[in-house]
C-alpha cells in the first residue's frame, strides 16, 4: 500500500491551490533595490513567501545578509545599467525599489522596456517626490488639501515674500535631500539664511537651487501608505514617524527617528477623509495627467485639530522607518500583493495585520543629520537577537574586521511588538539599552502622543 505517496500527493495538489500560490510560478527570484532599514524590513518580509526561492539585495547591508534566501550584490542604487543586467542574467521574476533615487532616475521604465516585471512608479509619476515643486503644483491645481506656497529659483523675490510672511514658516529644496531639506524657520532671520544658502546651491546642492515656501501647519502628523496599481489602491497600516532629532519635535529634521503603527490619531472618519480627499484624487488625477501610478505612495499628512489631513509631502516608495513597524505587523505576503500590483489586479487584493501595535526606535551616529563618524564598533546586537517580538534592522552599518560598525547616519532600528504602544515601546527601549556605540543616540520619546491616548 502506497498510503505515503498519496499523502504527499495530496498535500501538493493543496499546496497548489492555496490562494497564494495558485496560477504563480514557484521558485521565483526577487531583486529589492536598497540598502538600508527600509530594505532590510523588506527582505525580512519577502524571506517568508512561499513564491520565493531566492532574495537578491542590492546592496544591502550585514543585517540584510543574515536573513534566508539572502544574497547580497554590491551594486549602487543609482546603477541602473548594473542592475538592469543583473536582472535579465539571473532571470529575476520580481523587482521591489526602496529607496527614491532609483525610480526618480527611472529604473521602472527601463526594466518594462526590458521585459522585466517591476514595482514602482515611472520617471514621470516619481516627480510627486522628486520635486516638491511639481508636487506641490498638483496638489494645488487638483484642490487636494495642502499648506499654502509659493516657489522660487531667485533670492530676491524670495526675500520679499518671506518678509511678507508671519513664522513659522516651512522652507523646502525642491530635490532630493535624503528627507533632509526641510528647514522649519522660527525666525525671519532664520529664514532668509536659510532661503539663501539653498538658492546659492551651498546647501543641499542642486537639490535646493529652487525652494518651495510654505505656511506651517498645525496639528499631529501622520502617514498614510497605500500601494497603487495605477488605478485601484490598497491601503497598508497607519503609522507615525518622528522626523525631528530630539525629543519633544526639536532639533534639525532627519531622514526619521522612529516610528510606530498604527498611527492613534488616524481614527476610521479620518481613514475615510484621507482615502476620498487625498489618495483617490491623487490617483485619478494621476491618470489624467498621462502619468498613471504604480507603486508603494506615501502621503506625509498633517491632521489637524479638526480632524481635517492636509498633505505635508508625497513619497514615491515605502517610508524610513515606518517599513520597520509596518513589516513587523504584516501578515500578507508582501510578494504577492507586489504581484497583484504590477498586475493591475488590486482590487482582487486583500491585506492584513496583526492586532498588535510595533514600535521602532532608530539608532544614530553622534552628529547626525550633521557630520558624523563612520567605523564604531556597534557592541550588544547578540543580546537583543535572543528577545521575543523584537528584530533589529540594520541601516548604516557594515563588516570591519568581523565586528559590525558603522557605516552611516541612521545606523538601525530596533523593533518590536506589543498588545499596545505602550508595550511595545516599553520593549523597544529596553532592547535598545543592551547595545553600546561610541557617541550614538536615540530618541526617549518615540510613540510617547499615542501612549497618552492610551
């Protein structure tokens, strides 16, 4: 009697009917583009789908390679013509960008040239992030909810108006800045200064030959990540980043300090005024523009006291460190949802998360976002491996002689998750404690408005 085989064969009809894995090639191999927390999060979601056989991280760094079916590739994100060719030798069936830089260049445009299934926007569509002016133009000319502005590429206009303006106002590069070039000026003086040594291309480079000038707006920030297949949208957990070095929202911005999920402030009257003011417009609008959007779509928001959102920025991939928390409450398969994306078949989709909330507090390098030191030995991270509901994700760190050091401003995230902010922040910051690195710091106060609504 051949009773085992049968079994086996039954389990494999199952397996394959499983809603997963049904009409899905097996075995795949998939490219995540990126190097830091984002894509580590990433890759730790992606490891646990069935659909996936091999992970390719370009370029990763050591917290990524711990993960399975992980290989790294030492490749820039900006190596378009390198990664194309990696893609098409290794038959990669799927690619997922993290960070901007790639998509605003373009790489989504040329791997479809090339046959290559890909997820995130075109050339076209990453302007929502590319260019604050661009973004902030749309938004206007579609009426979707946003601060007032003007731009400028001249000092001396910029000068009349911000003495026009009562402060605080919000000065923005309009490039890429690493999630840097917002300075919120508290003073005219402040202002001018900073106006000035953006336009004269002293800071932030190209990035800040035109700024975007914006009256502050008041209220609890928010954000709101959606994945888009050019038509139908899927929302993803709320979270809350926290952008600003030190505690109580002081100091200069930074590319994030922490964050957690779900975000307390987004009650489901929000959720619905966010989705039917903000995200749908977008998405519609979009269309009409000739540029339809495909991808992860962050709407950096502000909600105001009023329960109004208004939208501070758009980004045009998933959020640093609001991946980290998020990943962690996922319980979808990540590849299949990028899948149904490309396929244009969202609205077939369905994504959940765990009840619990998860917290992530980042670890950074004494100076940052200013000057920092590189190569300081990150002590303690063994200790923190062995902690329920807890994952440290690796940002800027890297291999120096068998010890992992550090390689970057925002060196990791520790993460973790609990029955409620509170309980998962009180786990986040004890893991955190048990690691030591000369002159780092992080935030005491990562979750601190969810907890008091607790």
């Amino acid at each position: 009697m051949n009773s085992g085989l049968s079994r086996y064969d039954t389990f494999d009809r199952l397996y394959m009917q499983h809603p997963l894995i049904r009409g899905r090639k097996l075995n795949m191999k998939i490219l995540i583009i990126g190097g830091g927390g984002r894509e580590h999060a990433m890759a730790y979601k992606v490891a646990q789908s069935p659909l996936v056989d091999k992970i390719f991280v370009a370029p990763g760094n050591p917290g990524t390679a711990e993960e399975k079916k992980v290989s790294l590739i030492d490749l820039a994100v900006d190596d378009l013509d390198g990664l194309l060719a990696l893609a098409l030798q290794e038959g990669i069936s799927l690619t997922i960008v993290g960070p901007e830089i790639p998509l605003v260049l373009g790489i989504t445009d040329l791997f479809e040239q090339n046959g290559l299934k890909i997820f995130g926007p075109s050339k076209s569509a990453s302007q929502l992030e590319g260019s604050k002016a661009f973004s902030k133009d749309f938004l206007a000319k579609y009426q979707i909810p946003t601060a007032r502005y003007r731009t400028f590429d001249e000092i001396d206009p910029a000068m009349e108006y911000i003495n026009s303006k009562r402060m605080p106002i919000v000065i923005k590069a309009d490039g890429l800045a690493a999630g840097k070039g917002v300075i919120i000026a508290t003073s005219k003086k402040e202002a001018r200064e900073t106006v000035f040594h953006m336009l004269r291309g002293t800071t932030f480079g190209g990035a800040g030959r035109r700024v975007v000038i914006e009256d502050f707006l008041k209220g609890e920030e928010a954000s709101f990540i959606v994945m888009v297949d050019g038509k139908n949208v899927l929302p993803f957990a709320t979270s809350q980043d926290h952008k600003r070095a030190f505690n109580n929202d002081e100091g200069p911005n930074t590319g994030g300090m922490g964050a957690y999920s779900p975000a307390t402030v987004i009650t489901p009257e929000i959720h619905k005024k966010i989705m039917d003011k903000v995200i749908y417009p977008t998405v519609k609008r979009m269309i009409a523009e000739g540029t339809p959007y495909k991808g992860f779509l962050y709407a950096g928001l502000m909600i105001t006291d009023k329960g109004h959102p208004k939208v501070i920025e758009f980004n045009c991939r998933f959020g640093d460190p609001e991946t980290q928390p998020i990943m962690m409450r996922l319980e979808s398969d990540l590849v299949e949802l990028c899948l149904q994306a490309c396929d244009g078949d969202l609205d077939k989709a369905q994504i959940t998360f765990k009840p619990q909330a998860a917290l992530g507090v980042v670890l950074a390098s004494g100076g940052y976002p200013g000057e920092y030191q590189k190569a300081i030995p990150v002590i303690g991270l063994d200790y923190v491996a062995k902690a329920a509901d807890t994952k440290v994700f690796h940002a800027g760190t890297t291999f120096m002689r068998g010890t992992i050091s550090t390689n970057g401003g925002r060196i990791l995230c520790v993460t973790s998750l609990g029955d409620s902010v509170k309980e998962a922040q009180t786990q986040a910051y004890k893991q955190i404690r048990k690691i030591s690195c000369k002159g780092a710091f992080f935030r005491t106060d990562i979750g601190n408005r969810a907890t008091e609504k607790e």
